[in-house]
C-alpha cells in the first residue's frame, strides 16, 4: 500500500466525481422504476 495515492488531499477527480452523480441518477431511476412496477 503506498501513500501515494492521496497527493491532493481532499481533492475529488472529475471523472469519479461524474461517475459517482452518474451512479446515484440511475440508482433513483432504478428505484422509481421498480416502484412504479409494483404499484401496477
């Protein structure tokens, strides 16, 4: 495990950052999905 990893601190990358909204969207859209699914 080297240290290296974390040089900027606090700092978030764009791209994971544009990864992790993209993630939560489809995740609410999952579960709105499957809501709408079982309430038909």
């Amino acid at each position: 495990m080297s240290g290296k990893k974390r040089k900027g601190g606090n700092k978030t990358q764009p791209d994971s950052y544009i990864n992790l909204v993209t993630a939560l969207i489809n995740l609410v859209l999952a579960v709105i999905l499957l809501y709408e699914k079982l309430k038909s």
